[in-house]
C-alpha cells in the first residue's frame, strides 16, 4: 500500500507516538515524524510556507523507547481520514517508480490539506487541485533534473572524453567539469537566481585549446551550441546584431543572440575572444550577467538567460601565460587563483591604452569560473600532430584507397620542424599540410598518365626517418638518448631490491621516505621518478581489503590519511624540481587488477601535485610462478615512458634555444613490398630568429668560443663566475639543492683589468647566449626610450634562454639617484626600469638569465642598484705571474721573436699595476715597431715598448749641465735604495712624460703591511735625489726644482705616519681625518712633525752619500755615459767599489 519512503515516515510517527504513550497513532506524531525526514520535511515547506518550516524546532527529534509493533495501534479520525486523502491523490497522479502505491509525497499533500494538521501548524491548508499541481510539478522535475549519482557519473564520463581529446590543459578541464557539476546540481531548486546556470572565462595563449575545449563539452553534452565571434562585433554600432533591429529598420530581424536563447533557453554560449569587441557590446554582457535577461528589439520580448552556460575566451593576461610552460600536465599557470587572473585581464590594455574589460565586467565575471590555459609543451604538440596526421591518412585512405603509415618519430620532428613553442593551430595545420603536400610532390615526380599506374602498383604510403647523419650527432641527441636512463623509486626498500637485481637497462636509484628522495634528487640529474603513493602502506592495500574510512568509498579520496606520506613526497619533489616528471607507481597482485591506484585517485593527485601518469605493474617480487614475463611487461612500458620524457626534455632544450628541426625529404618506390615511402633525410638544427631581432641577433645574441683559461689572472674572479657557470649547464642539480639561481653579477675594478673578457668566458664556458649592451645606449634624446630598451633587451634575453645580459659601464645608468631633473630624470628612469626586470629574476627557473655587469665607479653606484647583485666581484689588476703568463702566451708564440725569457721575466716584475689591456698594448707597440723596422720582435724592442707604453716617448736630450745634474740626482736615489737594502731595477736619465729620469724598484706586490723603520727607509730614498744635489751643488744651488715628485711622496708618507698609522710621539696613537683637517692648528702641528720626519731623513741620506762619494761618483759617470743602468749593471759597479751602508735613525 505504501512506498519505502512513506512507511518509513509512519513508522517513525508510531515510535513518536509510543514516546508519548499514545493509544493511537495521531496526525501530530506524524507530523513530528515529518519533521524528522528531510525531503518531506522540504516539500510540506513548500505547500505551506514558513510554518511547516518551523516543524524541526517544534517537534526535536525523539528515539524510539522499544520495539515498534507494526499494526498494533489504531488510527485517530482525523490521520485516517488524511491518509484516505493520500490514497486519493495517488490515484490522479501516481508515483513515477511505483504506481499505484501511497508515496511520501501524497502523504505530505494529504497533510498539507487537512485542517485539523494545519490548525497545529497555524497554516491555510491547500486545496485539492493546488496539492495535484504541486504533485505533478514534483514528478516533472524529477525527469528533468538527473539523480545525483547519475550527474556525476556523466560528467565524470564528460571528463575523461575531454582529457582524451584537450591535451595539456587537465587543470581547465577538471575546473570545467566541476562548474557544469556546481551549476546543474541546484539550477532548478534555485528559484530566487537569475544570472546564467554558470559563466566560464577561457584565458590564455591563442592556439592551446580554449575554442576546442568548449565546442566539445558542448557537443557531448548533446545541448543547444552557438559560437560568436566577436571580431564581427568590434564596430560600436555591431552590438545590435545580437539583440535586433526594431520594426522599423529595413530588413528587420531578431538578434542572432537573443533569436537563438529564446528558442533554445538551455544553450552552451561561447563568446570567442571577447576583449576583441567594442565596448558597447560588452555593455550587453552586463545586464546578462547580472540581470539574466536581454530584450531583443524586434520582438520587444524578454529573454531570460537563467538556463545558459556562457563561455568566454580571451588571450588577454599576458602577465601571467606569457611565460614558458615549466610543469607539464600541471603547470604552474594552473593554481593561479581566480582574483589573480581577474586582475590581470582587468590591468591588461589595448593597443589605444584602454583596458580590455572594464571593472564591471571583472566584477561579474569573478561570480563565475576564470580559467587560465597553459603553453602546450612538446609531449601535447607531438599528440596534436599524431592525431592530425592520422585523421589525414584516414581521408586520403577513404578517398583513394592507399593506407598510410608512419614511424613513431615523425610527429615529433613535425613538431620540432615549427619549433617546440609553436601552438596547437599551428602544428594540426602544418601536420596535415605536410603529408598531402609530400604527396603532391612525389606526384609531380611523373606525368599524370604514369602517376595513375604508379599508383595502382602500391597500396601504402609511409612517413619515415632515415638513420642519423654522424656529423649531426646534436640533432640525433633529440631522438636516441645517449646512455640508460636514470630513475629514482620511491618505495619500500624491499621493492627497491627487487627492481635492482632483476631490472637492467635503467639506472635505479632508490628511496623510501621523502627526506631520503630529495638528497638524492640534489646531487643527481634523474629522468623521471617512479613513486608509490602508498608509502609506509600495509599490505592489505595490495589485496584490496582497505578497512576504515577508505574502504566505505569506491574510489579512494586523495585525502585519505594512508596517502599523507606519499602525497607529501608528490609535493615536495614538484615544488623542488618542477620540471621533473614524476610517475605514480600502481602496484596489482593480477593481471585484471586496477592495481593500488585507481583513476579518480590518479587524477587527484595530478591536479594536487602535478602526476604525469601512472605505470601499473604486476611485477613486486620474484617468488611467484611468471615473474619474468611480468617483469618485461613493465620494462618495456619503463622504458618506453622514459624515452618518450627524454625527447621531450630535449625538445624542450631545443626550443628554449629558439631552434628549429630542417629535413630533407626523398621518396623511394618499393614495387616488391607495394610501398612508396618518404624519407626524411639530412635532420638538421638551425636557429629560428624572432623577427623583432633579425637585424640584431648577429651583433648581440652570440655564442663566445672563449673559456676562462683565456683569461690571464683575476683567479678569484674567475672562481666565483665558476658557479654561474655549473648552474647554466646544471640548474636543476643546484634546483634540487634548494639554490636559488643567481639574479645578478656585478665586476668591478680599474679599466682594462679583463671585466669585459670575464663576461665573454663566462658565455663561453656555459655555452648560451650573450647579450652585451653599454650603459650609455639606453639614454637616447627620445623622452622614455631609456626604460623601454631596458625592456627590450631583457625580454631579448628571455626569448633566448638559458642567456647572459652583460651591461659594460653600469655606471652609466645606475648612479645614485639624487631626484634630478632634465637628463638625470631619465638616467632615473632608465635605472628604474632596470631594477624591476631584475626584480623578475628571482624566481626560480630552469631557463636561467643572468645579469651579468661591469664598472669602474662602484662606489657611485645607486644602493639598491647593489643590493639586488647577489655577488660584487673585484678583478683587479693581474699580479706577476699573471703578467707573466699573458707576456709569454703572447711573445714566445710569434714566428718572428727572438724575445728572451729573461726579459719576459723582468717586464713582468716592473709592470705592477699594469692590466693585461697595458700589456696588450705594448705587445702591440712593440709588433709595429718590429714591422717598421723590418726585422723580428727583440729584448731591446719590447723593452722601448714597455718604457714608451708606460711612461711616454723619449725626450729630447738636454743640455750637458742639466744632463749631469740629472745623473747626480738619479745616482742619489739608486745609492740610498741600495744601501737601504732595495736594490733598483733600473736607473734612467732618458726623460720620458713629466720626468727627466727616473729609478725603477721592483714592485712588492704581495707586501701590505710596513714597519716605522721601513717607511722611513722609503722617505729616504725618495729623498736620496735632493741629498745628492746638495752634496754637489751646496745648500743654495742644491735646492731645484727636479725634487717636486720626490718631496710630494716623502711628505705623504710622513703624513700617513702620523695621520693614520700612529708613529709620530708628538700626535700619538690616533687617527685624523685628512678631510676634516684643511687648516687650523691641529693641521699646523701634523704638518710640522711630518717636516721633522722628512727632514730627519733627508739629513740620513746625506750622512749615506757622505759616507759614499766615491760610489756616488761613479754611478753618476757611468749613468752619464750609458743613459740606463740596469740592476746587473749596478751590481757590476757597486761591488767592485766598496760602499759604508748606514742605517736610517729611528
């Protein structure tokens, strides 16, 4: 007599009624039990209002004190008579499921028009037509609303259809599929709504699926579909196409939009590149969205759009998709949070500078699903073209009867031939293009009379690639791995060994926990990662006896507290390598076996932490009966799936080059085998330059041969760029690590040191892209051309990552900025510009660019300027053995030198603080002066080369006297450095510059610290030239003008003594600032005790000359007579003539 449900509902009213020790069943109690049962507690709502809403509060929920005796309790007048009500009314509209039968609904329509029931309930009962229309209309949307169950399981099939068909973009179907999930499981409940069932925004790149996504859930859905594109509508009078023209326009007629939701109420609406259309017809979408309705003006008529699904697409938001795709199956794009694509579209602009969507629009659209697509990498791009290429081979199969084959490599090249950062539209065109337009070649190879009997010979037609040319093994790199492939497991050790011992041919590295997996992962380069998301599981998930929570569900929640572990791993191994593939590893005791991983599981773990597939194997130990065959079931699906990752991560290398796949194609007949087939021969990798840089990828974008063993000296340096350059050839060794790549390099140092040259090794060991720019050509007279070439060679520099940006003469942009006007304004500007670019370095990335910069001022750089270069190198000037090595690199190499080692060896101790530019130009002037002469490079050339290259041209010989006294002053200094104990390496009166002659001393270049006695000892010498001319000419004519340079250094010694060092008694053990003390007394008395020191050394020297006369006599001679004395020469003089050394008083 009654459904489940309605005996139920009359069996908890008997409970209610033994609760109250009722001697029958009465109309309240099962009103109290109604109140206990959701969906009647719902409907009668709904007959009633308010009131029967109140019912949960007015009868609480009562258990039952004992055992419900069916039958035995008799029924009040008034219950009985609702209950004959409910007979009644399942008689006019009988159950759906079981005719015939009392069902819950009548009894709640029974209920709702008896009085006595409504009187409880302070409610107007309803009449019996009202109780029919409410039973009807229940039964009616039942067949329109589908069971829960029955939605999920269609959209769930939704789903998978679309991820078989719309590659790379599985974040967007799986948002997709849950808005058509969330927008039909309330639709017709939802009364009070009035905007659309759900609103979509495609965002992203052109050509990656956004239109295809759309048309084909539409098209399994099997609902209405219009497609609109909106270039048509970019006119500011096109909006009226949509809604019509009125009665009274010629040729009037409904909208093309409102026409077709008035006759299809329930339609899928794609609305293809919105931002295309002008601002007016994006008005329109405003009242649609939040109105949900639309007149059409012809008709004048309302249109409701409460039952559509409308689909935006745009490839507005640049700032977040243009970028390369970096995690394949779950791109990095794909967990950008609604606002932020929101954001983005609503900052983007136009090419006039207006936005593309205005605020209210963003508004809106944020009420419904913002999706972002990705960058299709080469692994969806290969499927596109396979796809394409086969529906090809199947029309030309229908049409004339020839099957077409093709080697498993050739979508691949296809691929690679438009380049691995082309997009979807592109490869499917270009892939069928290629095969009908093979075929329309090897036509042409015959006339036509003989074509036709060619044709009837064969009966296939097959793509394939000839074997790799051994002088292009890069291009062969591409498709054939050089050696195993390396997998790193994740599991129990107990499988680890299983898969060690009996598994050749892969490189296992094994790990059971998260901590071990990622130390592993940070020293080692692995392919791919093989994890089993059921770490530390028990073993009972292998027999499928899951227990608990888990084992309520059919599909088992990703959530699950078993899965935290292995989940955990997924996370952490993508968030440390983000371009790393990592397989979920399903584990089955049988063949028929889902395995420990089903798909719901899968695809959960995919959109949380960015699987890119799951390899089931039967193969866990080598104790059961067939474990071989088990086993290479799974190696070859390994292997397969490894190989197929390697030529993605080399195509991905090919394309972050900007380079391109060339071929050659020869057909070949084989009449034996019925087969024509196309070869594809002479694979080649050439550079695709973008068009924006064809007049300047020569000059900027280049590949340095040279290598830091180039680079004489600055051997810190070149060990501190050492680490930029095994992170461009390894970022994701140092990724795994947790090593940030380096943002920006910063050299600095005197001019010529080899900054520049450091740059260029730098490229050349790393092998990428240099780009080199100078400070002084971002600043142009053009008002904003300095930011804007600042963006353009960095955006430069990432079309052709992994690169270096070198910017020489840093300092001419970036100086401290001081709020000028006029031209310090753009230098402002422009440095500016440059520190945000170098702000956007610091993510981390595979595809490394750094900066790399040079300057001579770096204390006039700006501080934040600065602050953003990870390292400040100082390359100063190369020290001896430095010098010596580029001298010997550079002169014992020629054909014609007869250069002496020695001489090598003594221009490199007498050029300290020379660069190897200083060095390079006197190797050049001594080339030329060789050449001018006509004769090979000599001792005495290099040695006029270094003199004229470091102190100038000879002077013009002066008269005897000044000769003489120039001699005697020379002779002066060369004594006192001899007696002191500082032998010089030369003594000169050949004037050259500002000097008549010139002592030579070999440089102490390693020497940083100096005694008191030492410094005096130098002040010494540098007086030994006056104490000379005093010596011989007296103390009136003694004193010239020749001591200027000498007395310059005696004084800043002694000056240093008592400013700085603290060796003065009178000063004491301070420190004085020169800057502070210009004038005044204290200066006064640091000036008169650096006179005493001064002095005090000048009265030594004459003591020592004194004491020597004799030698000084014949040093002066002998310089007169030679010009140069060298330090052999002195040897050869002094030691023959005894000398007196005295010692510098203290």
């Amino acid at each position: 007599m009654f459904t489940e449900q309605a005996q139920w509902l009359l069996e908890q009213a008997k409970a209610d009624a033994l609760m109250r020790g009722a001697q029958q069943l009465t109309l309240e109690s099962l009103l109290a039990a109604v109140a206990q049962h959701a969906e009647a507690r719902v409907l009668l709502g709904r007959c009633l209002g308010p009131p029967a809403e109140q019912l949960r509060e007015r009868y609480p929920q009562v258990q039952p004190g004992g055992t419900l005796r069916p039958g035995r309790m008799r029924l009040a007048s008034d219950l009985r008579a609702a209950i004959g009500q409910a007979r009644d009314l399942a008689s006019q509209v009988p159950d759906r499921v079981h005719p015939g039968l009392v069902g819950l609904r009548h009894l709640v329509c029974a209920l709702a028009m008896s009085r006595p029931a409504c009187a409880m309930l302070e409610a107007t009962p309803i009449s019996q037509r009202k109780a029919l229309e409410h039973l009807a209309s229940w039964y009616d949307t039942d067949a329109r609303v589908p069971e829960l169950g029955h939605l999920a399981e269609r959209l769930r099939s939704l789903r998978g259809e679309l991820l078989s068909k719309v590659f790379g973009q599985d974040h967007a179907v799986h948002a997709f599929v849950e808005g058509l999930f969330n927008a039909q499981v309330v639709a017709h409940a939802d009364t009070a709504r009035k905007s659309p069932c759900a609103v979509f925004v495609f965002a992203g790149p052109p050509g990656v699926g956004k239109t295809f996504l759309a048309e084909l859930g539409t098209s399994y859905l099997e609902r209405p579909f219009k497609r609109f594109d909106m270039t048509s509508y970019s006119d500011h009078q096109q909006h009226m196409q949509l809604v019509g023209f009125a009665p009274s326009y010629r040729a009037a007629q409904p909208g093309t939009l409102t026409g077709f939701v008035a006759q299809n109420p329930d339609a899928f609406l794609l609305f293809d590149e919105i931002e295309k259309a002008h601002l007016n017809t994006i008005q329109l979408f405003l009242q649609i969205l939040d109105a949900g309705r639309l007149e059409d003006k012809f008709t004048g008529e309302e249109v409701s759009f409460r039952d559509t699904v409308i689909i935006f697409t745009t490839n507005a938001g640049a700032s977040l998709y243009d970028r390369p795709n970096e995690s394949g199956i779950n791109a990095a794009n794909a967990t950008f949070h609604q606002r932020t694509i929101l954001d983005a579209l609503r900052t983007e602009k136009g090419p006039r500078g207006q936005p593309f969507f205005p605020p209210a629009l963003c508004s809106r659209l944020a009420t419904g699903y913002p999706l972002l697509f990705n960058y299709l990498g080469v692994n969806e791009l290969e499927r596109i073209a396979r796809t394409e290429s086969e529906r090809v081979a199947g029309l030309i199969e229908q049409q004339y009867y020839k099957s077409v084959t093709f080697d498993d490599l050739l979508p691949l090249a296809l691929v690679l031939r438009e380049g691995a950062n082309t997009d979807a539209r592109a490869v499917r065109s270009q892939s069928g293009i290629f095969v009908r337009t093979e075929l329309f070649k090897f036509s042409g190879l015959y006339d036509s009379r003989r074509f036709e009997r060619v044709l009837q010979g064969i009966d296939t037609l097959h793509f394939g690639l000839e074997p790799w040319p051994e002088d292009r093994p890069e291009a062969a790199s591409i498709f054939e791995p050089p050696g195993q492939a390396k997998v790193l497991l994740v599991a129990t050790e107990a499988l680890g060994d299983v898969f060690r011992q009996h598994i050749t041919g892969i490189e296992w590295l094994t790990a059971s926990n998260t901590q071990d997996a990622l130390q592993i992962l940070a020293p080692d380069e692995v392919d791919m990662v093989l994890l089993d998301i059921w770490l530390g599981r028990d073993a009972n998930t292998l027999t499928g006896t899951l227990g608990g929570t888990i084992g309520q569900f059919d599909h088992v929640p990703a959530a699950a507290r078993a899965l935290a572990e292995g989940q955990e791993c997924l996370r952490a191994v993508r968030q440390r390598l983000p371009t790393l593939p990592v397989f979920l590893l399903s584990l089955s005791i049988t063949d028929e076996g889902e395995g420990t991983i089903d798909e719901e599981l899968f695809l959960a773990c995919v959109r949380g932490g960015g699987a890119r597939g799951v390899l089931t194997t039967t193969f866990i130990t080598d104790t059961v009966k067939g474990w071989q065959e088990r086993r290479d079931r799974f190696v070859q699906a390994l292997q397969e799936t490894a190989l197929r990752m390697y030529r993605e991560k080399k195509a991905r290398a090919v394309a972050q080059e900007r380079k391109v796949l060339t071929f050659d194609t020869v057909p070949l007949v084989d009449r034996e085998r019925r087969q024509v087939t196309i070869r594809l021969r002479n694979l080649r990798l050439t550079r695709a330059v973008a068009a924006e840089d064809a007049s300047e990828v020569l000059d900027e974008v280049e590949r340095p041969t040279i290598a830091f063993s180039d680079v004489f000296g600055a051997d810190a340096a070149k060990e501190a760029l050492q680490f930029v350059v095994d992170w461009l050839r390894n970022p994701r060794r140092y990724a795994a690590l947790g090593v940030r790549p380096p943002k920006g390099l910063l050299l600095t140092g005197p001019p010529g040191t080899g900054k520049t040259m450091l740059a260029r090794a730098l490229a050349g060991e790393s092998d990428v892209a240099f780009l080199v720019a100078s400070g002084t050509d971002f600043v142009t007279i053009w008002q904003g051309s300095g930011p804007q070439n600042i963006r353009n060679l960095f955006a430069r520099a990432r079309r052709y990552a992994p690169s270096i940006v070198f910017i020489d003469e840093l300092d001419a942009i970036g100086k401290r900025r001081v709020g000028m006007a006029g031209g310090g304004r753009a230098e402002e500007s422009t440095l500016n510009a440059l520190l945000t670019e170098m702000d956007g370095f610091g993510s981390p990335s595979l595809r490394p660019t750094v900066l790399l910069a040079a300057t001579n001022l770096v204390e006039a750089l700006d501080e934040a300027l600065l602050r953003r270069f990870d390292r400040v190198i100082e390359v100063p000037p190369p020290d001896r053995a430095a010098r010596n090595a580029y001298l010997r690199h550079e002169l014992l190499n020629r054909q014609l030198s007869q250069v002496s080692e020695g001489v090598i060896d003594s221009i490199a101790g007498r050029s300290a603080g020379m660069t190897i530019a200083d060095l390079r130009r006197i190797v050049n002037e001594a080339a030329v002066m060789a050449a001018r002469e006509g004769c090979a490079l000599t001792d005495a050339i290099v040695e006029e080369a270094f003199e004229k290259i470091r102190m100038g041209e000879a002077k013009k010989t002066p008269d005897a006297e000044t000769l003489e006294r120039i001699a005697r002053h020379e002779a002066g200094h060369a004594l006192i450095g001899w007696l002191t104990g500082s032998p010089p390496v030369q003594v000169t009166i050949v004037g050259r510059g500002s000097a008549g002659g010139y002592v030579e001393r070999e440089a102490q270049e390693d020497k940083i610290i100096y005694t008191r006695r030492e410094l005096e000892e130098m002040i010494c010498q540098a007086m030994g030239g006056r104490a000379a001319e005093l010596l011989y000419y007296g103390d009136a004519d003694g004193l010239s003008s020749g001591v200027a340079s000498d007395l310059r250094n005696a004084t800043t010694w002694a000056d240093r003594m008592i400013r700085e060092f603290g060796m003065s008694e009178e000063i004491g053990q301070v420190f004085f600032d020169s800057r502070r003390m210009q004038d005044g007394p204290l200066a006064v008395i640091v000036r008169e005790a650096a006179e005493r020191i001064v002095r005090a050394q000048l009265d030594n020297a004459l003591d020592m000359l004194r004491a020597n006369r004799e030698a000084l006599d014949l040093l002066s001679r002998e310089l007169l007579s030679k010009n140069r004395l060298t330090r052999s020469d002195l040897e050869r003089i002094l030691a023959a003539e005894p000398v007196s050394p005295a010692k510098a008083e203290p």
